[in-house]
C-alpha cells in the first residue's frame, strides 16, 4: 500500500506538470515563439535627431566588435554618439577616440563622470546619467540607449527609428543576439533568452494595457520627451535589472513601449566558461525576486515541478513499473522540449539540445540560490567590479 501510494503520489506530480505545461504552452503569451521582430514600419519624410549613449567600463576587449558600427550607422538624419568612460583603467576611452580616428563615421564625444556614483545609484545607470545630460543639449527626438558589447548592422538606427515613428512607441527595444559558441554558451544562452521571455512574453509587452514591462539593456531607442517624463534614469537609480526598471517607469508614465528578438543587432561579449555565465546570471538573479526568500522558496520549487520532475518521472516510472508516471512525465518532458525548439533554432543550434533544458533548469536554479546567498553575505549585486546592497526597487510584472 505504501508503494503504491508513493507511485501515485509520483503520478499526480507529473500530472500537475504536464498541466502547468500545457498552460505555459498555451496562455502564456506564446513566449516560446521567436517571431517577434522589429513591427511593420515606413521610413519617416524627416529623419528625427538621434543621440547614442553607450556607458561602459572596462570595455576595451570588445569595443574594437561592436564601437565601429556604431559609427559606420547609415542614417539619413543627425546622430552622434556619446560614449561614457566610467573609470575604466583598461583605456577604454582612450580606445575609442583612436577608433573613431581610424574608422570616421558618426561623430564621437567620449567623456566621464567625476569621482564614484553618488550613493544609491548603481554604476551603469550612473554613467547612462552622464551621458544622457550631454545628449540632452543637442535636444534630440530620441535617445538609443546600447551596451559597449553590442554590434549593429548598418541600418539598424534606421530601423529601430522607422518602426518607434511608425507604430508610436516611445520605446523600440531589441534582445540582441547574444554570443553562442562555446559549449557552455550552448547550453546556458538559449535558454536565458527562453526563460526571459518566460518571465516578459515579448507579445504582452507591446500590448496597449497590458502590465507586462520590459526591455533589453543592450538596445533601446527611447524617446528623449518620455524619457524626461518618467525621470529616466533617476527615477531609476537604484536598479540592478535597470532595462526592466525603464520599461515599468516608461509603461508607468502612460509610455507605450515594445520588446522583440534582433535580427541585425548582436553581442560580442564571449561567455566561454561556465563561470563567466554564472555570474551573469547570479549578479542579478536574486534581484529580480526583490531579495524575497519567500519569493526564492516559491521559484526553486516551481523550476522543480516544471523542469525536473518531468525527466525525473520517466525513470521513476520505468523502476516502479507505473505507466501513467511514465506517460506523463514523458508527455510534459515532449512539451518542454517542443517549446525550446524555436529558439534553437533562432540561435542556429542544434535541436538535440532541446532535451537538456531540464539539466541548464537546474543550473539557473543553482544560480539564484547562489545569488541569494551573495546578497547575504554582503556581496551583494555587482557590475564591472563594483557592487551594491541595496535591493532592486523594481517589482514584479505583476
């Protein structure tokens, strides 16, 4: 009797598993679809003045990948970039004047805030105040906001402004491809992005009266007007999951923003070892549950019920002879891997991957607990080798 009331306590898990599947697949937004692009757009009769901030610290290995495209952009109308050398000690800025010497292109102004971020600011956003201030006087129409490690084909501003001008938005922002080359980046990269658009489904997001809000921090062309109304990036400051946070303040200052998968925008960061990975996602993954243990408890036992108890049911099944644990736990463990598909295949990975996920599930389930255990003792959430305590004002999509 015991045995069988275990088998069938099994059972009854992987059923609860395959239906918390089977909503995911199907009332969720969709998120597991990747054919969410820049929206149907017409090229403006006037091109508006564009201004491009890009903060970075510490950047000189990747800014020779991403820096000349930025300057080689083909817009037909006025764009400069400023780019905002927050205390590296690698000649970043230095670096960037030479490759805009040798490259021409866009016009360049490289410069840096005095001393460290004042109190209550995290450093990234700090460096974005900077370099928004300066943009600012040349009164532009919009700001792209992009990270040092992102490249742009030529178009891309030209694009990015057509489809915000076209549709409306006040904000256009795209998840840049991200690297995928070693096998670690196979395994974790994809599924960052999946689980992303998991937690934001990017279809929500561009829905008028949806709460849904999010952005990727890598590009974002935001409107210089909306950004002064939803007081970007003060009102901001203390956020470690900063292009979440602009999103909700843009969405809650009556902003209409939208959210989709680049095609010509793309990371050159290298991610080559599991622990460069671990602390991408660690640095802010606690943040994100708003340093809420409870919130932590609730997260580690969902990623188990819906990614390890799949796979998990299908052996248990097969040892204990019970079929419908065996079915069921096959079945949620078929849709998993169905839903994972398309975003291998929009990352050109091969599809023989999709089965692991439970396995990369387990490693972000490792990861946030790591990352509450940093924040407890002290650590904190860190960029670019400064770290910050204070947790992340920013709050759940609700």
């Amino acid at each position: 009797m015991g045995q069988t009331a275990r088998v069938s306590a099994i059972a009854w898990t992987a059923a609860v598993s395959l239906a918390a599947w089977l909503w995911l697949l199907l009332c969720q937004g969709f998120f597991w679809r990747t054919d969410v692009r820049l929206p149907p757009r017409r090229e403006p009769a006037e091109w508006p003045d564009v201004c491009v901030v890009v903060p970075a610290r510490d950047e000189a290995a990747v800014l020779p990948l991403s820096l000349p495209s930025l300057l080689a952009q083909d817009y037909p109308g006025r764009a400069e970039v400023f780019l905002v050398d927050d205390g590296s000690t690698d000649g970043t800025g230095e670096l960037a004047r030479e490759l805009a010497a040798r490259h021409g292109g866009l016009p360049l102004t490289v410069s840096s805030p005095a001393g460290e971020p004042p109190s209550g600011w995290t450093g990234k956003l700090w460096a974005l105040r900077h370099g928004i201030a300066l943009a600012r006087a040349r009164g532009p129409e919009y700001l792209l906001l992009t990270d040092a490690d992102i490249a742009h084909e030529p178009d891309s501003l030209r694009l990015l402004v057509a489809a915000a001008r076209t549709g409306g938005f006040d904000v256009v922002s795209q998840m840049a491809r991200l690297r995928v080359a070693s096998l670690w980046e196979r395994l974790v990269v994809p599924a960052f992005v999946y689980f992303f658009a998991q937690l934001y489904p990017f279809r929500r997001i561009g829905r008028k009266g949806s709460r849904t809000a999010a952005a990727a921090g890598g590009c974002v062309l935001l409107r210089a007007d909306t950004a002064a109304k939803a007081r970007i990036p003060d009102a901001i400051r203390h956020a470690v999951i900063d292009d979440v946070a602009l999103a909700r303040a843009v969405k809650g200052s009556g902003g209409h923003i939208w959210l989709g998968l680049a095609d010509r925008v793309d990371s050159v960061r290298p991610y080559p070892r599991l622990h460069d990975l671990w602390r991408m996602v660690s640095r802010s993954a606690y943040a994100q549950l708003r340093h809420n243990p409870l919130l932590l408890l609730g997260t580690a036992a969902g990623l188990t019920l819906v990614y390890l108890v799949p796979p998990a049911a299908v052996p248990a099944g097969l040892v204990t002879g019970d079929a419908p644990t065996v079915l069921l736990g096959a079945a949620a463990w078929l849709v998993m891997t169905a839903t994972y598909l398309p975003m291998l295949r929009y990352y050109r990975q091969p599809l023989w991957l999709a089965p692991l996920l439970p396995f990369t599930a387990f490693l972000y389930l490792l990861m946030t607990v790591d990352s509450a255990v940093q924040h407890y003792r002290g650590r904190g959430a860190a960029w670019k080798g400064r770290t910050y305590t204070r947790p992340d004002t920013v709050a759940d999509e609700g």
